[in-house]
C-alpha cells in the first residue's frame, strides 16, 4: 500500500544502478572494490550486463568500444585510487579515437551532503556522445553508496536523447560537390568517425554516384565493402600521391595519414574535411572546403546537391531568389525561363513584372527592361532591373545590350542557357551529330549552339559578363552585378539541357586498372 511505499527504502547503490539504466546503459565492465562492489551487484539486479575483468585498463578499453559499437557510452567500473590511475590509460585512448565512454570511480567517504551528484549522470552521458564523443568520469563518493534513502526523495533524469544531427552550411555543400566534379583524380578517405556515424549506405550511395574511388583507414573498412569495386586499399601509397582532391569522412590527418603532407600527397591536393569536430577542420592543413555536421548527414546533403548539377531551373531561381532586392523590376521571356521564373521569383510592388503577355511575344524583354529602367532613373534612381531570359528569347533583341550600354542602365541581364528552344543538347552530343553530317539535315530543330557565350555580348560593350555553371558562381556574380552600379551586366547561367548527363568516369584508380 502507499504507506508503506513510501517509507522504501533504497541504497545509493541501487539509485546509482538505476540511473545508468535511465540512461540506456546496457553493459559495465570494472574490477571492484570498496566501495563500487554494491554498484556493480545492484547494476545486474537491474539487468545491467557486468563483465569483471582483471585490469581496469582493459576494462576500460572494452567499455569505450562498446560506445563504439553502439553509439551509447560503455561505463567502466572502478575503484578510487589506482583503479582509476589504471583507467586512464582507456580514457586517454577513448578520448583518442573519439569514442563515447563513462568511467565511474568510487572515491573515500566525505561528508554526507546531498544526493546531487546522481543528477550528473545525465550530463555525463550527454558529454560522452554529443559533438565529437568522448571519455567522461563521474566521481562517486563511498558514504553515496551505502546510504539508505526513501524511493519518493529520488528522481531520475529521463534518459538522455541521442545527438541532435547538425548539417552543413549549404554553399559548403555545394562548393564541395563542384570541387568534386572538377577533380581528375578524387579520392575519398573514410574513416572510422564514419563508422561511428552508421554512414554506411549515403557514403556507398556517393561513391556509386560521383564514381568515387575509395581508401578506407584500418577501422574505417567495412563502411562500404573492401571488395567494391572502387575500393583502392591495394594502392593505398598511389592513391594519397597522386589525388588531387581528398575528401575526408571522419578521418583526421593525422600519422596514420602522414598529416596530409608532402611527399605523401601533393603540394596542390585540395582537402574537404567532413567532421563533426569544428576544432578538427583546418588541422595540419588548409582545406579547400570545410563541411562541419554529422557525416550520414552531410553525405545526404552532397547526394541531394549532386541532383542539381548541372543546375536546373529550380536551383537558379531559388539562388536569384535570395538576392532579388524586393523593389526590383522583374523583366522576363522565354518558355520554361518565364513559367517557372513566375512562380519562384517573387514581386511586391505592383507594375514591377513585365514579361511576353497577352501575345506570348518573345523579343519584348529588353526592350522593356531599357524602359523600365528609364522610368526608374526618374522615379526612383538605384532602383534595379533584373531582366530574366531564356537563350532564345534572349537572340531574339540581343543587340539592344549594345543600347543598355550606350546609355549605362541598371539592368542585370539573366540568361538562362540550356542551350536551345524548350531544350537543347550537351557539346558532346553535338560534336558527336555532327561527325558525319551537314548540321542542317540533322539538328534538331529546337537545338541552339552549345555553350554559346552569350557574357561576351555585354562585355563587347564594356558591361560586366559572367558565365556560370554552379550555384555558387551564379551567387557571386549575382551579389557582384548587384553591388556594382557603375555598369550593366549579363550573367549566362548553364543548366542542364536535357534531363539526363553523361555521367564521368575515374579510371585511374579502380581495380580493373591495378
Ligand atoms: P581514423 O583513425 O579512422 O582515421 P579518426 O579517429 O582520425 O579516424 O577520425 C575520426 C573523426 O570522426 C574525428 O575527427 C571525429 O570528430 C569524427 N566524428 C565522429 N563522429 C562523427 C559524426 N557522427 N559525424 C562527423 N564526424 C564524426
């Protein structure tokens, strides 16, 4: 009945077991002693595993790979004094590989004060595993073991949530994956931080996607499997040499990776550190791209990115998007350009969108930027127009740049560039079309030059001409055109021409080729 409840009385022991079970632990391994015995005897009443084991190094050494292994923290039992001294030799080394780990050490007696420290378990086992994970040690007094308390006066702190999976700043994820494209040898190393991070099937995802071939460090075998065909393992000391971009998953450089310095790798190499570890990016050397956040979730990000390269035209309104100063006149035409133009790119002032209208005429777009930018030169100077055009629709008056030039107007002309009329062809394909034959018996008749470099119309007449292929060129050249109020500019934006692209191969490292 309730009275007699709650006059129960329980050990700290059993308070101390208890709060480890709150806090998922499922193993312990320890040598014990005074005072820690009733801890360890309580702890397997509880259904808690506990393996006594002759050493507290080993001891301790078995309980972080257990945090490993299961992503929760391993406890280590032991008791005060040299039970401890020897412990450290396993929180060094848990500390080391970055492995969650909790150490629990019986000290002398003190003064009875307060049941505060079972409160610290919580905290303990959040250290152990948030951000980059470690050794934690909570410090247990003897008089807390043995003290009888009422089961009423104890509270137990819910058990503590896994971490929360932090993600990269997304213009990292996308320089990152357009270093990667740009590679002539990448390599990816993984390592055992994405062991820990159960990345297994994003990063054998990106391999397979970006034909990445692979290194794996001694505990980072296994995340994709040492007989995958883009495992280079066997030319492990030609494949750190001869890379010349390295992206790290949860590997430091550090002597088992011979710092990440010449004569081991290149001088040039271009690193992309992924760590959880903001303190680890730039260590030894200076990368080119850093990605700080959980690497399963990072790893997704760079999936999700490669989808929209070559840049589609969601990816370049949405960069557009973000920049458009919201007093802009918005000029547009074309067939794709001005549709999904109008649904990404916002107005809100009214009579600031002019595009093909009633008539669905193609050529009006420059015409009406130059007027609406005279307008705003009387009305309201450092008011921008950003004009918005297909490569077609763009042909059609293309000469009047020549006019926005002449009378230096704030206009930003956008090209949108898939290199044809609704769409168009790669410059492979087209080489290709054309090997045997005339052009005008067999281009289609939607297709435009590939790659034409529309840019060099503007700067023909001394405005500004960018030619983008990524987001983060067509961010900046966006930021720079719209800082700049000395001259007009054209920006031409490469997206995909068709839904589907040849996808790269890497030769030079994979099996086949050894
Ligand atoms: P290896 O010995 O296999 O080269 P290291 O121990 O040097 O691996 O590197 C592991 C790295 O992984 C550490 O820098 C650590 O911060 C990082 N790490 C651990 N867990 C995660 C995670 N979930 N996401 C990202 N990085 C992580």
């Amino acid at each position: 009945n309730f009275a007699e409840r709650s006059e129960e009385q329980v050990s700290g022991a059993t308070v101390i077991a208890q709060a480890l079970k709150t806090q998922d632990v499922e193993y312990i391994f320890g040598i014990v002693g005074i005072p820690v015995t009733e801890i360890a005897i309580a702890a397997q009443q509880l259904g808690i595993k506990y393996i006594g084991m002759r050493n507290e190094q080993a001891a301790c050494y078995a309980a972080s790979a257990i945090g490993y292994l299961t992503g929760r923290p391993g406890v280590c039992l032991v008791v005060s004094g040299p039970g401890l001294i020897h412990a450290l030799g396993g929180m060094a080394n848990a500390n080391m590989n970055c492995w969650p780990l909790l150490v629990i050490g019986g000290s002398p007696e003190r003064n009875q004060e307060t049941m505060g420290a079972f409160q610290e378990f919580p905290q303990a086992v959040r250290s152990s595993i948030y951000g980059r994970p470690g050794a934690c040690y909570v410090d247990i007094p003897a008089d807390f073991v043995n003290l009888q308390v009422n089961v009423n006066s104890i509270k137990y702190v819910e058990c503590c949530m896994s971490p929360p999976i932090s993600m990269a700043e997304t213009s990292a994820v996308c320089t990152a994956a357009s270093v990667i494209r740009s590679a002539k040898q990448p390599l990816l190393i993984i390592g055992k931080g994405a062991a820990y991070a159960h990345a297994e099937d994003s990063i054998q995802k990106l391999v397979e996607q970006y034909k990445l071939p692979f290194l794996p460090t001694p505990m980072g075998k296994g995340v994709v499997p040492d007989n995958h065909p883009y495992c280079v393992g066997a030319a492990r000391s030609r494949a750190l040499q001869f890379a010349d971009v390295i992206v790290l998953f949860g590997a430091r450089l550090n002597w088992i990776l011979h710092f990440g310095l010449p004569p081991r790798y290149q001088p040039d190499v271009k690193f992309i550190q992924v760590d959880i570890c903001a303190e680890e990016l730039g260590n030894n050397v200076k990368p080119a791209v850093t990605l700080l956040g959980d690497i399963n979730a990072v790893t997704k990000q760079e999936l999700a990115s490669k989808k929209s390269l070559p840049m589609n035209y969601y990816t370049v309104f949405y960069h557009v998007q973000e920049q458009l100063p919201r007093d802009c006149f918005v000029v547009s035409e074309g067939a794709n350009t001005m549709d999904i133009g109008r649904t990404v790119l916002q107005n809100y002032l009214p009579r600031h969108r002019l595009d093909a209208g009633t008539f669905g005429t193609m050529g009006v777009g420059l015409g009406f930027a130059i007027a609406a930018a005279m307008v705003a030169k009387d009305r309201s100077p450092g008011q921008r127009i950003i004009c918005v055009e297909g490569d077609s629709a763009f042909g059609f008056s293309g000469m009047e740049v020549e006019t926005i030039c002449r009378y230096n107007l704030p206009i930003i002309l956008l090209v949108v560039n898939n290199n044809g009329i609704y769409q168009g062809f790669d410059s492979d394909t087209w080489k290709e079309m054309l090997k045997f034959q005339d052009a005008a018996s067999v281009v289609p008749p939607m297709c435009l030059l590939p790659n034409s470099h529309y840019e060099q119309v503007m700067t023909a007449f001394g405005g500004k001409g960018y030619f983008v292929q990524t987001p983060e060129e067509l961010q900046r050249s966006l930021r720079q055109s719209l800082a700049d109020t000395t001259k007009p500019s054209l920006i031409n934006i490469m997206i995909e021409p068709q839904a589907t692209r040849k996808t790269q191969d890497f030769h030079w490292l994979t099996r086949s080729n050894m």
